[in-house]
C-alpha cells in the first residue's frame, strides 16, 4: 500500500513528528545548556560585588575570574530585615547553595522590588502595617562584607525602576558604614546612550567618598542632581537626556529613589555596629580600670610581705 504524500493526513502526521522531534531537541540542548547558563549568572553577580567594592585589584575583575576569588574577599553573607536586623548569616567557610534564601547571594532584590512597590502603594513606607507587610512577603535586604588588608567594605544590593524597565545596583560602604567607596549599576532596557549610561565609570565615579548621613549621624539619602549644577557631599551628577532612569524627576523611579529606599534600611544595620563599637568603650575602660586597681592590691599586698 503506497503511502498518499499529497493527502492531509500525510501532512499532519509529519508535522506532528516534526514538532515532537524539534521540541525534543530543542529542550534536550535548553536543559544541557542550563547549569552553565546558571554559572554564568552567578558568575556575573560575584563579578558585580567584587567590582562595587571600589578596590584597584578587583575593578577589572572578569566573570570567569570572579568565582575563583569571590570567597578571598567576601568573607560574610548576611540577610537583614527592614529594621536592620540580621535574619541570617553565612561565611566564606559556607557553600552558596541555589535556593537557600537565609543566604544573602541567593536574595532575589528583582522579584522582591514588585511586591515592594504594591506594598508602597498600599501602605505608609515606615508604618506598622508596611514592615508587616514586608515581612509576610519575605522581603529582605542582602549585604556582604569584604575584608582585605585590614580593612573592610560593606557591599549592600537592591533594585528599582528606570524609564523602561528594571535598574539595579550595587553600593559599597567603607568601615564606618556610611561613606561610599564604590558602585556598580545596572538595567535590563533603558534606552542606549542615555538611561544606559549608568553603567558608564564617569556615572559611577561620582558617588565615591559622598555620605549618607549628616552632621548628626542621621540618614541621609543620596541626591542625583542634574549636570552643570553645584555638589554637596551628599549628591552626584546625573545624567543629560535621562532624567527619569537617574532622577525619576519626582516618579517612583529611577536611581535616585532606588537608593532612598533601599539604603535607609542599611543604614540602620550600620548604625547598630557603630553604636556596640561606642558601648564597648565604657566597658574596656571598667576593665582597664578592675585591672589597674587588681594591679595596685597585688603591689600593696607584696610591700606588705616584705
């Protein structure tokens, strides 16, 4: 019985076979090609956080070498609440484990943003109903920690909205948790050779050694202003031709807003970390003193002897 290859049934059977074996195929090479697809991604993240930091030997670090010296340099992982308050911590001794969310690598800043912003629009930012809110959504804020010759870094991590579609960024904080020693910023769709470049080192460069806080140690946000105006130490230069993407000319977007709301919550960690280094203080000094006054007993007790 010869086979009819002008008839309809023909037709749809080769098609069906066709579709089966292309999709077979084509999900075949997706699912080979997935966990390099996922090295790479997590690659490019450790990249960012070892770039942000703002030290020479890491500016230039590539996504291939960032895995290899990601763990030299980040030696804490830690997970915080609204509050500032540390939920988790992982170290340099701890694998990043995919999908472990009391690890701050693995903090999905992107995904959070959107239940953030219903959230906002729901509810005063800083009220009772909010922090509520975030916290039954899971919302938290990843920061990792960077030691190196001494010194330390605090890399904080968050995301918001440009013009177009999702900005995100990576700002590094030296020891005293509120001078900026590096960033990294990043989007998905903002238009090229404008809202793109935020990117760019001359953006970037600016936010170096501005503060977050004023004279009295209280939070300040940081300002992007437009070019060609004045700068306090608390404002950089934004960009010509992208008003919204860096400033979000009063929107809920764009670089400006992304960082007020995001570095309000960082600042409450490092303000706790400045306050315990005060109040230890007071307690070095009473036991300076229990051993001073130990000292003077001992003396005593030995003349007494002779």
């Amino acid at each position: 019985m010869s086979i009819n290859k002008e008839g309809n049934v023909y037709t749809l059977i080769f098609a069906i076979v066709m579709v089966v074996v292309v999709g077979g195929l084509l999900a075949f090479i997706a699912s080979s090609l997935k966990p390099l697809q996922e090295a790479n991604v997590k690659n490019e993240k450790m990249q960012n956080i070892l770039q942000a930091i703002g030290l020479e030997e890491t500016a230039e670090v590539t996504r291939d070498e960032a895995g290899a010296i990601f763990n030299d340099y980040i030696t804490e992982r830690i997970v915080l609440d609204y509050e500032g308050n540390v939920i988790s911590t992982k170290t340099n001794q701890d694998s990043i484990v995919p999908k472990d969310m009391t690890d701050a690598f693995n903090v999905e800043v992107r995904k959070y943003y959107n239940n953030l912003m219903r959230i906002e629009k729901k509810y005063e930012e800083g009220s009772e109903e909010f922090k509520a809110a975030l916290k039954e959504k899971e919302i938290t804020y990843p920061l990792f920690v960077c030691e190196k010759d001494g010194k330390k870094y605090f890399v904080t991590y968050f995301s918001g909205k440009g013009l177009w579609d999702d900005i995100w960024g990576y700002i590094a904080f030296k020891e005293d948790g509120k001078t900026i020693n590096g960033t990294v910023f990043d989007h998905k769709g903002e238009t090229p050779g404008l809202g793109s470049k935020i990117t760019t080192e001359i953006f970037n460069r600016d936010f170096v050694n501005k503060v977050i806080t004023n004279e009295n140690n209280e939070y300040r946000p940081i300002r992007v202003i437009k070019p060609g105006k004045d700068r306090e130490e608390y404002e950089v230069r934004g960009i010509s031709g992208a008003t919204f993407t860096a400033i979000g000319d009063g929107a809920n977007m764009g670089v400006e807003r992304m960082m007020e709301r995001s570095l309000v919550v960082y600042q409450k960690y490092f303000s706790s970390l400045n306050s315990n280094s005060i109040n230890k203080v007071p307690e070095l000094i009473d036991t300076l003193s229990i051993d001073t006054m130990q000292m003077q007993i001992d003396t005593t007790a030995v003349l007494a002897i002779k």
